[in-house]
C-alpha cells in the first residue's frame, strides 16, 4: 500500500483553519494545520508527499513568501491559496510567482475538497514519475540493458562481458523483436569504444543503390543528385561501433565490398579511388541461418565465416518465460515514465496470460503489451489491457505446468537474492525439495 498523501495548512483564522481542516477530514485526506508560516514550513521537505495549502494574509510570513520557499524547496510542490474576495490581483500575482491554484473567501466545502484533490492527483503524479525515474538510473551496465534471470540470459551477459573490450566482431543471432541491437549496445557501452558513435544501419530497409552509398559515403558527383561528398557509416563510426542489423538481406555485391572492409580495414566512397583507413567494430545480427544461406549461395559463404568468431545466440522470449515478469516490471516503469501515468498493477489472471503467451514478436511484442497497459488501452479498443495478445500454440499440459513452475521458482529465487531459506518459506516448500527444482531448471549456478 502506498502512503497517501497528505495536505498542509497554514491559516491563521481560528475558526476558517477548522472548516477547511474538517472539510478535508471529512474527504478522507490526512491534514496537518498550522496557525502560521513559522511553524508549518520545518515540516517540509524536497519530495514532500502531499500540498500546502495556505491563506495570502499571514502575521510573519505571508502567504506570497510560501510560494517562494515551496518554489525554492521543490519546484513541483503544488501550493494552493485562499484570498479574500477583494484580493483577486494578489491571487492573480500568486499564480505567476508559482501557485497551483486558488480560492476566495467564502467558499464552499466541495470547492476546498476538488481543488485540494486536483492538486493531490498532480503531486501523485510527480512523485511516481520521480520514483520511476530514479528506479530507472538504477539499471546500469549490461544488467540493465539485457534484462532477465534465466539462464540463457545468464549466459549472453557473461560473452558480453567477456568479450565486448576485445577488437574481435561479433555475429548475433536471434528472432526478430529478440533485443539484438540491445546486445550490440551493450557490447559498445562496455568497450573501450563507448566514447565513440554506435552507428546502426538495418540492411534491409534501403535499395542495393542507397545501401551502398550509406555504408561507404560517396564524392560529389558520384552518382544523379550526388551534389556534395557524404561520409558513409562505416567512416562515420570510426573508433566506435558499426551494427548492421538483418545481415542476411544484404545485397551480394555489398557483401563483397565489406568482406574487404573486414579484411583491411579501408573504404572507397563511391567515386573515388583514395582508401580510407577506418576503426571500427562490426557487430552483425541476422534472423537467419547465414551458413544455410551460404549453402544456398544467397549469402557469401566467405563473409559468413569472416564473421563468425563470436557468435552470440539470442533465445526468443518463449524459451525464457521466467524473464518475463522481470521483462513486463521494466517495461511498465519505462512507459509510466513516458507517458506520464501511473504504473499499472498487474493481476495474477493477467500476469499468467502474459506467461502462456508464446509472444512471437518477442521482447518488443511484450514492450507494446506493457504500452497497453499503462495507457490502459487494448490494440482492439477493448478495456481488456495486455491488448489482443491473439492464441498461443498448442503445449501440452506438463510442459505448462513446468514454464509456470519454473518462472514461479526463478521470480521468488531473483526476489529473495537467491537466499535458499528465504525462497523456500515464500514458496511454502521444503529446502530440500526447492534444491532439487533449483538444479533441475538451471536456476542455480
């Protein structure tokens, strides 16, 4: 349960600071009330949880210096005046000087309450942007770019780790929606590269004509609408990182043309005979089986080996389902975070639904579901909010029963910082018994 917020007045009225403190009382708000400024602004704080609430006209301390200390405290703290009918220029110069609102004496109850009670959805807001913001710096390094505590995930972390301040290229493979670019960022980020470009080009978004011009620049001239010389990618990532996405559909005479980049590190821009030493990591990813497409004679079976040293394989999401409640937590904090709402709390119905879901669209699938939520809207319109999640495909019923074993397992053992005591009590089980599951899914190293 989160601590409700609360609502501070500064009134020096006797009989005005009880109505205004029964009023709210009466609401449902806790209240603090003071009968002035002196006493009431020690109580508060940057990141107060609650608003003030204060009369313009205060022995000491008047309401307009509030304003200012609030502002000067937290600038997001909403403070809200009351005035008297005849102050509305004061009440006016309140607002620019950074008032929420305001009231005029007499006024009703119900006004107090919906003025106070827009101010405190306001400050709830705020607060829980801030939180997220925070929780969100907290994610750091290559923990919080590749998200999950499965073992395959383990298992890409440790490569990355290893091998991601090493000159050697990396091949990654996986589905699409998988996170592969989120792999080559991690991969930059921790090498001593970070200083410079990541640079990410997707193969199959541009004709053979274009592609070739974005990887390797071209001179003024080169070609129709050439008007001025253009640096490429590859140049253009220079002492950094190039990631080139969807490998697989890159045109064969390009291909040829970066197998000698890889070999020799140098460039020719299109309509020009000068070489161009150049610097950069090639982290490639594909979707496919480049060695069958090499076979096949589709894909150059010379690349293909050039760039197989370091292979990163990348499992799809339904073959790590205990990551997804990990996965869908980030998610939730990145959209509340974006959109400015709340996170949304997620029902054990829906959360074993998301489980079942064998999400073709893999983490970015999930991340739209997590949209949805938020937004707490449906891809169909409907109030439903994991969205149109569409069927799953037939599992059988024991390989169901262990995905949601195992992912309960591996939730409550990441929880419980893999405390074997502490994870057996939560799941009601035996030690002995939570050992044997524990080594039984791979959940412990």
């Amino acid at each position: 349960m989160k601590t409700p917020l609360s609502v501070l007045i500064i009134e020096d009225d006797a009989l005005m600071r009880l109505g205004c403190v029964q009023a709210l009382k009466f609401a449902g708000l806790p209240v603090q009330a003071f009968e002035h400024a002196e006493a009431a602004l020690p109580h508060l704080a940057p990141g107060f949880p609650g608003v003030v609430v204060t009369d313009m006209r205060l022995p000491g301390i008047d309401g307009m210096e509030v304003i200012r200390r609030c502002q000067q405290l937290d600038p997001t703290l909403p403070v809200l005046v009351i005035t008297g009918h005849g102050d509305i220029t004061m009440a006016v110069e309140a607002m620019r000087t950074g008032a929420y609102d305001f009231v005029t004496k007499p006024f009703q109850p119900e006004l107090l309450v919906e003025v106070v009670q827009r101010a405190l959805d306001k400050r709830a807001l705020t607060l829980e942007v801030h939180s997220l913001q925070h929780r969100l710096a907290q994610l750091e390094g290559v923990e919080g770019k590749l998200i999950g505590i499965s073992p395959q995930m383990e298992r890409v972390r440790r490569l990355v780790r290893e091998v991601a301040d090493s000159p050697v290229d990396v091949m990654i493979r996986g589905e699409t929606g998988a996170g592969k670019e989120l792999v080559a960022q991690a991969l930059h980020q921790l090498s001593r590269r970070r200083s410079h470009p990541f640079v990410a080009l997707n193969c199959g978004g541009l004709p053979e004509s274009l592609l070739d011009s974005e990887l390797f620049g071209h001179e003024a001239g080169a070609f129709t609408g050439a008007h001025k010389r253009r640096v490429g990618k590859i140049e253009h990532a220079h002492g950094g990182t190039l990631f080139l996405d969807e490998l697989e559909s890159m045109p064969v005479n390009v291909q040829i043309k970066l197998l000698r980049v890889l070999q020799e590190r140098v460039i020719e821009r299109l309509g020009s005979n000068a070489q161009t030493p150049v610097d950069c990591r090639i982290v490639a990813a594909t979707k496919d089986d480049l060695l069958a497409r090499a076979k096949a004679q589709t894909f150059r079976a010379d690349l293909y080996y050039r760039l197989n040293v370091v292979v990163i394989d990348l499992p799809p999401l339904r073959e790590r389902r205990e990551d997804i409640p990990l996965l869908l937590e980030h998610f939730l904090l990145l959209g509340a975070s974006r959109y400015q709402r709340p996170v949304p709390e997620v029902s054990a119905a829906e959360l074993h639904r998301l489980m079942a879901h064998d999400w073709p669209g893999n983490v970015r699938e999930l991340r739209n579901a997590a949209d949805c939520m938020v937004l707490g809207v449906a891809k169909d319109g409907a109030p439903d909010a994991t969205g149109d999640l569409g069927p799953t495909a037939p599992r059988s019923l024991a390989d169901a029963v262990d995905d949601f074993e195992r992912s309960l397992i591996a939730s409550e053992w990441h929880r419980h910082g893999g405390s074997l005591a502490r994870t057996a009590e939560a799941l009601n089980t035996p030690k002995t018994t939570l050992h044997g599951k524990l080594r039984r899914y791979g959940l412990m190293k």
